[in-house]
C-alpha cells in the first residue's frame, strides 16, 4: 500500500471534511511524484498524528508527522482546537468588559496582555496615563514575562528529560504568583491594569515581596546556569535542534525570543518604547545560532534583563496618582463613588457605555510580550463597543515557524522543539 | 488633513506615487499610524515592490475587516514594517461582498501564509496562488464566516441546542 495515499487508510469519525483536508493537505506539501512503494521496501514511513491532547504539546495542538524511520520528513499542524473568538466576543463588549478574556489569551503572562490592550485603547483615545502606574505595569509586565520564562525553562527542561527542574521553577512562579495575589488580588488571571492606570497602588507588602524576590532570584537563575549551560545531556538534545537559520527568520515571520536567537534584535520595548521603557537600561539578548539552545539562552538572558527593569522601575517610581482623573477616561476611584454623586454617575456611565474612541479612528499598538510581538488593531465606529479588534499574536505566528523547522527533524526531538518555540495555543487560536 | 511622514515613510509614499501612480488610492493617518489603500488587482506588484525597492522585509500580520457596506464590503489589511528604521506601514486593499477574491502575496512574504488562511476563515476572502488555502481555526465542514458582521453570536444552524428561555414552571 502507498503511504502518499494516507486518506484510503484512515477513517476518521468525526469532523470528516477537516480530517480528509489535513491528510491531503499533508500529502501535498513539498509534492513529489516519487513512487513510494518501490523506494520504500521496508514500509519505513507512517504518519503520526500527535496531539491535540498530548501532554507534551504544551496545549490543544496537533501535529500530523509522515515519519521516514525516525526522521521526520513532512508536517502540518493543525490548530484552532481552542479557538473561543475572542475577537467577535470583542465586537459586542465595551472596552473594559473586554480586559478578562485577553488574560485568558496568553494565560502564561496575563499581565501583558491586558497591558497591550489598555495600550491600544489609551493610543486611539488618547488617554493619558500617569507616571507611576505606567512604572507599576512595567513591573507586572516584566514579572510576568519572568513567570512565562519561567514555565517554558521547566516544562522544556522536562521535554529534554529532566524531570526535577520542573520543580524548581515551579517553586519560583508560586512567588511570582503571591506577588500577583499582593499587588493585584488574584494569582493567576490578574486584569489589574485598567484602561487610564491601574486598578489600585502597590501597597507596601507587595513592594516588600518584589524587592525580596529581586534580590533572590537572580542566585536561583546562576544555579540553573550552573546545571544546564555546560549539561552534556541538554546541549546533545538542544544543539543543532530546530534549526530556524537567520536568512529565513524574517520570511517566515518569526517573532520574540524566536526571532533574536536567528539574529534578529527586534524587540517592541525598543522599537516603540511604550510605558517608560525609554528611561530604563537594559539590553536585547541575542544569538546567531538559531538553534534550540540558542533560545534556550536568549531567554534565560531576558530574565536576567527583567530583573533589572523592575529593580530600575522600584528606584524611580514617583509617587502620585494611578489612575486618569478624566471621568471621560477612567473609572473613578472607588471612594469617589461611594461618598460621591458624581462619581457614582461617572462609574455608572464607564460600565454602561465605556471608553468611546473617535469614529473612524484606527491604531495599531504593539507590545513586547513574553512570545514576541503582540499588538492590538482597533477601528473604532464612534460607540463603546470597537467595530473590531484583531489580536496580532505571537504564537500564532512562532507555530507557523514551528511547521517549517520541523521538516528533517528527529520524531524524538519534536517535543523539544514545541517546548523551544513555547507556543501558547490560548493565543494562537484566539 | 496634513500628514506627518518621516523619511522612510515619506520614501515609501514618494516612491508609490511615482511606480504605481494609478494604484495608489489614499494615504491617510489615525492615531499615529499611517496606512496607504491600493487597489486590490496591485497588490501582489506593490509587495513586491516595497519588499525589494523599500526593505519592508518583515510582515507583521494580515487581518480582514468587514466594513459591512453594500460595495467594497471587505478590507484586507497588511501591517509591514522596516526593520532598518523601524518604521511600521499598514497596506490597504479592498474587495466586493461577492466572490472576494484577492492574490496571495506568500510568494513575496512566507509568514503570510497562516495569516491568508485565517482571513479566509474568518471572512471567506479567498487567496489565489496560496499555497494552502485551507481553514485554519474552524473545522473544514463549518460552512460559514464568523467574522463577518451577521453571524450572531448565538443560534448558528446545525451548531449545540440553545439553552431554553421559558421557565419550566407554568
């Protein structure tokens, strides 16, 4: 039997369309008219079909492998097994309503991605901000780029066979999470950022806490380097791995720590400095490698990095309000509308009809996300609902790069490679 | 309304201006960001162009939008962006409600090409010459847009029962 023709071997019971379009669809990629059964005595190929429910796809993907032995000779992925629409959900909410689904997108680093919406909206309102709680969601952000780092160095680690390590990282988001339960009230799904500000001020013990774990963390980071950068085991199954090579890395569309390990230094915090991100130090990682281990490094650098942006915005947070005081703009604060008329009508009018951003208006913000560049497209009509918003995101586009790199690979490496290009399916189906 | 451009952008519009002088529509700014609307039989010329002639190498994303008005009634819309100053573009074409159809550009940018297809899935816009125009997110078998302004967000045919709205008493 031919395994170019997959689809008279399979039968598949459900979806039966989609399931028939992917097997073709495989069939079709790089199309050759070679005839297998006489280049193929050994019946050495199959098809594999990985995922959506394999623990170590990180989420609902599914990989459609054609293995030659145990090389991988073509793949497809087929994802949107988690696909909510949060973009129509968008159309028919007001812009605050909207914040709680965006930190279900990325759920690894919900920070940043209600920062990057409350960016967007700020940009085609134009809402200003003030100083200190521009500073305050660059702290959340970097923290949660760390918490995201975090995730991907541990469940990568185990991919590559090192169970234990999961623990230790583990250990250290509990931190990031109390910290998240001190500064904004929830462990996980934050939504602490509010269009014109934040919701509330760091208080005391949550400054306490960030100033502890910055001083701590960086000792655990040297441990890890200590274990992992001369690890004979992690550099035989990083080195050389998922190759994304520099000439390709912009064609492909690649995107955040990704993109700098090919040798690329675009990054969103300098490209567009949005908060303060223009008054703070800190350096773009970069490899030239491409490889597995080059990510591997670029990242651990980035933590490094954020460490120092957060140690530089605690030294120059000002005091000061947090929170816009344009009615028009953000919700009062909630002693306003307790004790006061107005600011029981000004929050009632913020709940009803929300932020209106002039009709016809269009913007586009981008942020620098754990997994790359997000940004938020929005066309306003005039209303309190956008006419629409279209979430450019970063997974989505590494998994793309991930059905290229993956062709030639080891079937033993596949799983290391997903834990290198660390998608989030939440984000890449929206 | 006066635009504020800066070079590469002033480059960029110069440049169409000159090249495609019957293909450049509108060059317009909101918020900052400057888009430019070609007609849509170009755009796969003008990428290629801006791809070579203005180092716009790296396309950020491809997105659809119902403009939901009874001529031109889709935009596809392609942020690009230079990465030698660092200047972002966003490239405008426009479509008829019936049978939009538009060239595929993954010939000039490969990232474009999970991006085509959800503008597909989304919107029904179709990609000629796309390598692999399938639907991305939903399953093969939905048979409708759901970007588009009139799917509702509840009771599509064929779809889970609605929960019931009339109490059980009475």
């Amino acid at each position: 039997m031919k395994v170019t023709d997959i689809n008279s071997r399979v039968n598949p019971q459900f979806q039966v369309k989609h399931q028939r379009s992917i097997y073709k669809s495989l069939e079709d990629k790089h199309t050759t008219i070679e005839d297998v059964d006489i280049d193929d005595p050994l019946n050495a190929k199959m098809i594999l079909n990985m995922g959506p429910q394999h623990p170590a796809t990180h989420g609902v993907l599914r990989l459609v492998l054609q293995l030659r032995g145990e090389t991988i000779e073509k793949t497809k992925l087929d994802i949107g097994y988690l696909h909510r629409g949060v973009e129509k959900i968008a159309e028919n909410k007001t812009y605050q309503e909207f914040m709680p689904y965006t930190d279900r997108m990325d759920y690894l680093s919900p920070y940043s991605n209600n920062v990057a919406l409350c960016l967007a909206v700020e940009k085609i309102a134009s809402v200003e901000v003030p100083d200190r709680a521009q500073y305050i969601r660059m702290i959340g952000c970097e923290l949660a780029r760390i918490s995201s780092h975090l995730l991907w160095l541990g469940t990568m680690v185990m991919d590559a066979g090192a169970i234990s390590f999961f623990i230790w990282t583990f250990r250290e988001r509990e931190k990031i999470y109390d910290i998240m339960d001190q500064i904004a009230g929830h462990r996980f799904t934050v939504s602490h950022s509010r269009i014109g500000g934040v919701a509330n001020d760091l208080t005391s013990e949550a400054s306490a806490i960030i100033k502890e774990f910055i001083t701590k963390f960086p000792q655990e980071l040297k441990d890890w380097h200590g274990l992992l950068d001369r690890n004979r085991i992690f550099i035989d199954r990083n080195e050389n791995v998922g190759v994304l090579e520099t000439d390709k890395a912009l064609d492909i569309g690649a995107t955040g720590p990704v993109l700098r390990a090919s040798g690329f230094a675009v990054d969103q915090r300098i490209i567009t400095p949005y908060s303060k991100y223009d008054e703070v130090e800190f350096e773009v990682p970069t490899r030239l490698e491409g490889d597995n281990l080059a990510r591997y490094f670029v990242r651990m650098e980035e933590m490094k990095e954020s460490i120092r942006i957060i140690q530089q915005c605690l030294d120059k947070m000002p005091k000061g309000p947090i929170r816009s005081n344009n009615a028009k703009h953000a919700y009062p604060s909630k002693d306003e509308v307790y004790y006061s008329m107005e600011g029981m009508i000004h929050d009632f009018m913020m709940t009803d009809t929300g932020i209106c951003p002039p009709a016809g208006a269009e913007c586009y913000h981008a942020v620098e996300s754990p997994k790359g560049e997000l940004g938020y497209y929005i066309q306003s009509d005039g209303t309190g609902h956008p006419w629409r918003i279209k979430i450019n995101t970063p997974s989505f586009r590494n998994l793309q790069v991930l059905e290229n790199i993956l062709d030639g690979e080891m079937v033993a490496d596949t799983v290391v490679v997903i834990g290198g290009v660390d998608p989030v399916m939440g984000e890449a189906d929206k | 309304m006066s635009l504020e451009l800066n070079d590469t952008l002033q480059t960029l519009v110069d440049g169409l201006t000159e090249t495609f002088s019957d293909k450049l529509i509108e060059v317009y700014q909101s918020s900052g960001d400057t888009f430019v609307r070609v007609e849509a039989d170009s755009i796969l010329e003008i990428s290629k162009y801006l791809k070579e002639k203005q180092h716009f190498v790296f396309l950020c994303d491809v997105f659809g939008n119902d403009r939901y008005t009874s001529d031109e009634r889709f935009e596809v819309v392609y942020n690009l962006m230079n990465l030698r100053t660092q200047t972002r573009v966003f490239i405008k074409v426009r479509v008829e409600e019936e049978n939009p159809t538009l060239e595929s550009v993954s010939s000039v940018w490969k990232a474009a090409g999970w991006n085509e297809r959800e503008v597909y899935d989304m919107f029904g816009v179709r990609f000629e010459n796309h390598p692999d125009l399938r639907r991305i997110f939903m399953p093969e078998d939905f048979e409708y847009f759901p970007m588009r302004k009139e799917f509702p967000l509840l009771g599509i045919p064929g779809s889970i029962e609605l929960p019931n709205t009339t109490p059980d008493t009475e």
